[in-house]
C-alpha cells in the first residue's frame, strides 16, 4: 500500500450504547476511501461510501484471505478475525462459493417458514422470562442472550442442554485485549464442536452440522463452520437483538404506533437492522490491484469495509441519524452485499420480526429504565460489548 499523505489512525469514540462515531463519520464526510492505520498499527483502506461498498463488494478481486498470511496486515488481533487467513488464497473462490451453496439451504423462505413453529416456543419462553423478572431488568441477560443461543442451536445442531452455556466461550474468543484468553477460548470452542459434528455424524437431523458432515467433510472442518457460524451469528445477533429493544423503548411514539398498526413492523425491522449495525466493520484483502473512487487499492491490501458507516451515508438516507419506521426504500448493508452477503440473514429477519411483536404484546409499556446514554458498554470484545439493557414497564 502506498500513499502519499500520512495515515489515519484508526479509532473508536462509542462510550455509550448507538452512539454515533463523531471522527469515523468525518471521515466519511471527507472521502469515500480513506487510507488508515490499524490498531495493532497496520496500513489498510477504511470504505464508508454506500455506493462505492456495493461496487467494492461485488467485484471478485475482493477477497477474505491474503497470499502471505504470516505477515498479512491486521484489523483486530484477535485468533476469530484473523482465522480467515487459515484458508487456501489460491482456493478461496472456489471454497467461499461452495460453503455458501451448502448453507444456503438452510437459509432458504422455505426453510425459514418451516422453522416458525420451532422458533414460536422459544421465543415465548423468552418473553415470559424477562416478564417474571422485577423491573428493571437486564433485557439483554434475560431476553436476547438466552433466547439467541436457543435460536442459533437450533438451528447449528448443538442440544438443547449446552446451548446457554456456550455463550461464555464465544465472549472469550471475542477478546481483543488479551489473545492467549481468545486462543483458548476458540480452541476449547473447536474441540466441542467436534464432538456435536461426531455426534451428528452417527445421527444426523436436519440442522446445519448435520449436513456439513454429510457432504463429506470431516468433524474438524464440520466444527470450523459451525464455530464461526455460532462466533458471527451470536454476537450479531444478540446485539441486533438488544439494540432494537433499546432503539423502541427510547421511543415510545414509535412503539406506540408499531402496536397499534402491525403492518409498520415491514419496514420498522428494516430500520432497526439499519441502525443496529452501526459499527459493523469487515475485513476483506484485495487479490488484485482495483481503482476506484480515486485510489488505487494494492492487491495484498487491507480493505476495511465499513457497513454500519454506509447504513447512515447521507446520499442515500435522507436524515440519516433520525429513526424512521415508515422510511422506504432503506437499502442498509447490515447483512453485507453482493457476494458477502450473509446467507443467514433470512433467519435473522424471521427470528426479529417473530421475537419484537412477542414481547411488545406482552410489555406494551416497555421503555429504558435509564437514559440511553447511561447504558453502557465495554470495548475489550469485539461487536456488542453489551452486558446491560435496563428496562422496566
């Protein structure tokens, strides 16, 4: 990578739960593209442009993995991020478009309406734990965590028993602080998910496990797949989960109106995706030397591709920082785009748009039980670094 002004430094400044990223969004102001230093102090591109993001995302020479790993350039140091880099460059294509076709199956409308009556059940035993608890609570303790892990073991193949359990292990290899805490943790992660694939291998059902070690693959690479379905899915979906909850209880006009005309609910998820996304950043590396927006990325290079920045794009969301449960079109990257989008994404939807409607019948005054601003959050994970979300009603 060469440029010719001095880099960026790469940082953060959300003390506080949805709190807008004052100095990522100048940068964005500024310039599509914008050449940066990392954290553990590597030199990348950051992309926040909406439009530049789906020209990027579309183009093949946009990779995942990087010809030298060993002394590829970092985002994060973390063993979860950077595990990406243990797959073959030179077979990357061909991977990527075979694990997408088989997972994409499972994913499918089909697939997703027939999970329904499975989903109902548990996200009612979800509501009715966060109503029997004394307000305030913690919503994201008693509702999102519990009930994500049900959702995504479900659907994963892990039994019913071990799924609440897990979620301490997906925290740890989420570390960004100390790598040896996330390197065990991923390894202890690794070393059950191989049992469950073992397990399924002798009697298959219908979960995604299940398939992987039917197509051929072996226990270890069965158990890849489902860690980082279970690492990305989890911490993704909590924290959509939780932030949405926070976005309707800190307003109650919307809430209001989401309970007396369901209909809204079509175009209130999207938002709430939109918004909830707002720190989502992806690492890709370019295969080959692309020229866009004025710049021209090295092929080697480190591509921070930022989707939650271009969900608030000013070009394309008309008063972006507002929420707006009527606003259509709404065309947010929280899922990705183009070839990297995520083919879990339909789940997420029918999980969202089944779980929100449940608990606002139930808690129909549901509100912050302190401003949001006072919500805090942690920054030595990484996504949500959620632990609380006090609510009352």
């Amino acid at each position: 990578m060469s440029v010719s002004k001095e880099l960026i430094d790469l940082r953060y400044e959300e003390p506080t739960l949805l709190a807008v990223n004052t100095f990522l969004r100048r940068l964005q102001n500024k310039a599509p593209i914008t050449a940066v230093r990392t954290i553990p102090g590597d030199e990348a591109w950051l992309v926040t442009g909406h439009d530049v993001i789906q020209e990027l995302t579309s183009d093949r020479r946009l990779g995942r993995t990087h010809p030298d790993p060993a002394n590829a350039p970092r985002y994060l140091e973390n063993p979860m991020v950077n595990a990406v880099l243990e797959n073959s460059y030179a077979d990357e294509p061909e991977t990527h478009s075979l694990q997408r076709m088989l997972l994409a199956p499972h994913f499918s409308r089909r697939k997703m309406e027939a999970l329904r009556p499975r989903l109902a059940p548990l996200i009612a035993e979800a509501v009715a734990r966060l109503a029997a608890q004394e307000p305030p609570a913690n919503a994201h303790v008693e509702f999102s965590v519990p009930l994500t892990s049900q959702v995504l073991g479900e659907l994963i193949g892990i039994p019913r028993e071990d799924r609440e359990n897990l979620l301490p292990l997906v925290h740890q290899t989420s570390s960004v602080v100390d790598n040896q805490i996330a390197e065990n943790g991923r390894e202890t992660l690794m070393d059950y998910m191989c049992r469950v694939a073992a397990r399924r291998r002798a009697e298959p059902g219908g979960d995604i496990l299940s398939t992987t070690v039917q197509s051929g693959m072996t226990d270890y690479q069965a158990a890849g797949i489902g860690v980082m379905l279970l690492f990305a899915a989890m911490k993704s979906t909590m924290t959509i989960t939780t932030l949405g909850i926070a976005l309707i209880g800190n307003n109650p006009v919307a809430r209001d109106q989401l309970i007396a005309d369901p209909e809204l609910w079509k175009t209130a998820l999207e938002e709430i995706l939109r918004i909830a996304a707002h720190d989502l950043i992806m690492p890709h590396y370019a295969r080959e030397d692309i020229e866009i927006a004025d710049v021209t990325i090295r092929a080697g290079d480190l591509v921070l591709v930022a989707y939650g920045l271009a969900n608030f794009d000013k070009g394309v969301f008309p008063a972006a920082d507002e929420v707006d449960i009527t606003r259509s079109p709404n065309p947010h990257m929280s899922f990705g785009h183009g070839m990297w989008h995520c083919t879990g994404a339909p789940l997420a939807k029918v999980y969202l748009e089944m779980a929100y409607p449940a608990l606002l019948a139930a808690l129909p005054t549901l509100r912050l039980a302190k401003p949001l601003e006072e919500q805090g959050r942690t920054t030595d994970t990484l996504g949500d670094g959620l632990e609380e979300l006090l609510v009352t009603w």
